[in-house]
C-alpha cells in the first residue's frame, strides 16, 4: 500500500485578509486538529516545501503576473514601514498582508514538491493542505482569495518538467475554476472536468469552448445524488478515455451543505463517492499517481471533516 503525503506549512498560515473574511488561517487549523484528534494524521507522511522558484511559476503565469505580485508585496512593505496600511486590496473579496507572497509561494511549491514525490514514487498521492487557494488565479490575474494557481502549475510542470503526456485536473469546489481554465484552455495534453453551481461568482464556465474543459453548471440546491449521477455518467467515461497519467484535484469543499458560500447539499458521504471513484481512474491508468490541492471550504467543521473524509480514501484508511 502507497503513502499518502500530507503538506502544509506555516507560511500557509501567516497569509490573511482581515477579521471576518472567510478564507482565513483558521481553515488550516481545523483540519488539522481534525486529523490529529481522528487519528488520520498518523498514517501521514507529513512534510513541508520550499517555496516554488520563480522559473516554475511561469509555467502557468506570465512574467508580469509575478512581477505584479512581487511589486505590491514590495509597495506593502515600503507602506507599512511608512505606517501605512496593513492590506493591498486586489479586488473586493481579496487582500494581501505582508506575508501573502511568501505564502502563496510555499502553496505553490507545495504543490510541486507533492508532484516531485508522487511521480518518483516516494508517494502514492499526496494532499496539499494550503492556502491562499489558488483555482480563480489566471495567467495573468489574481481574484477570488486566489495569487498563484496550485493546481494549474502543479499539472503544467508535470508535463512540461516530468514529460507526462496526458495529466487530468478534477476541480470540484463550488466555484468555477475560471483561473485554471484560462491557463490550461486548448492544451490537449491537459482535460478539465468541473462541477460548480450555476449563477455563482465568478459567474463563468457555463459558455466553454475550448476542447479539453469539460464542465457542468449546477443549480442551487442540488443534493449529492445530482453530482454522484454526474461522476459516473459524464466523468468516468472521459476520463477513461482520455487515461490520464496522473490527476490533479481542486479540493473545494464549499459545495458541502453547511457552508455559506454555496447553495449546493453535499455531505462528507458525496466527497467520499468521488475521491473513490477519482482513485480508481488513478488506479487503473496512473498507477495511482493523485495530487490534490485545498480550495474552498467555509464552515470550519464541515470542512474539517470533509477533509478527513477524502485523505481517509487517498490513504485507505
């Protein structure tokens, strides 16, 4: 039986947007404390990353997206040793603290540290438990509590540094991955499959063109028998069709019915049923080989036990 990596880091921590945002550092917390209390965290291989280097992080954003970055964490400093502010709004949900960049940097190195150790077979799978999440970051913009794109990066350098052919990203917050979708549209070594409730911000993914992006707006109000009917139907065939060499997953657990961001009724059950059937397409093309990365999830305890739910599959626990 494979090992399962757990990463996290304490950067991940440090990175916040002001009392009462919801993507806070508490969501770190109560996951862990979560696996800790249950167990789950002894039969992980807990390990921390360096930050992602700057040459890797342009495999999914362009140069001027990570200058921009760099360049408003450095007008922060300057700022804040001029007694100014403490934040730089991005846009109306999303700020950056002083420790943002670094945080943001260990996330995404997160994410290609797992790849690194998933492929060399050190690991099975491995979750990232990371933040600030990253699937509503494009090429070349931040939005959404998002900088960097984990995910997206994390299946770009599997192929571009490892020379996979064929890598699937499985995105199942209750968002749109509109970020990912911008960096990953019309390359065909890459198929996107997502779910998201349909009119929610970013308000997109309904109108998709591009080839490899596969999604399905859901309504408010669905319930888990919407989404199980969706994986076996629509997603097993293409993803077996398509034998991915290894899956990529957006973790949101914000679909889940307690969370206040969505409207959508998933319980710890229905991210049972799809991290189970994810594994066995994993299993049967890619050896196994699943990298999956925190995104939403809003209400502490829903989320603290949705994760437990799905890195209880990812481990065989």
């Amino acid at each position: 039986m494979g090992k399962t990596g757990f990463y996290t880091h304490p950067e991940c921590r440090r990175h916040e947007m002001g009392e009462g945002h919801p993507e806070c550092p508490d969501r770190l917390d109560a996951i862990i404390d979560r696996l800790l209390i249950t167990g789950v965290s002894d039969a992980l291989d807990e390990r921390q990353a360096t930050p992602v280097s700057i040459h890797d992080l342009e495999l999914a954003h362009s140069k001027m997206h990570v200058a921009a970055i760099r360049g408003l964490h450095d007008e922060l400093l300057d700022e804040l040793a001029a007694g100014g502010p403490h934040y730089i709004q991005i846009d109306p949900d999303t700020r950056m603290n002083k420790h943002t960049f670094a945080a943001s940097l260990r996330a995404a190195g997160s994410a290609i540290a797992a790849t690194d150790a998933v492929i060399a077979g050190e690991l099975e799978n491995a979750f990232c438990a990371i933040r600030p999440p990253g699937h509503h970051a494009g090429r070349q913009e931040a939005m959404g509590f998002c900088f960097f794109n984990n995910v997206a990066l994390a299946a770009k350098y599997a192929l571009e540094r490892h020379h996979l052919k064929r890598v699937a990203i499985i995105d199942f917050d209750v968002h749109h991955g509109n970020g990912t979708e911008n960096i990953v549209a019309n390359d065909d070594r890459i198929l996107m499959l997502g779910f998201f409730q349909h009119p929610l911000f970013p308000f997109s993914g309904h109108d998709s063109t591009a080839k490899n992006i596969k999604n399905t707006p859901i309504n408010a109000y669905s319930r888990g028998d919407v989404i199980r009917e969706l994986v076996e139907m629509e997603w097993l065939p293409q993803l077996n069709k398509f034998r991915p060499e290894m899956i990529f997953i957006s973790a949101g657990f914000d679909a889940h019915r307690l969370d206040d961001l969505g409207q959508i009724g998933l319980v710890e059950q229905d991210y049972v049923f799809i991290t189970e059937r994810i594994k066995q397409v994993a299993k049967s093309h890619a050896k196994g080989k699943i990298v999956s990365c925190l995104e939403g999830g809003y209400h502490l305890d829903a989320l603290a036990r949705s994760v437990e739910a799905h890195i209880r599959v990812l481990a065989d626990l």
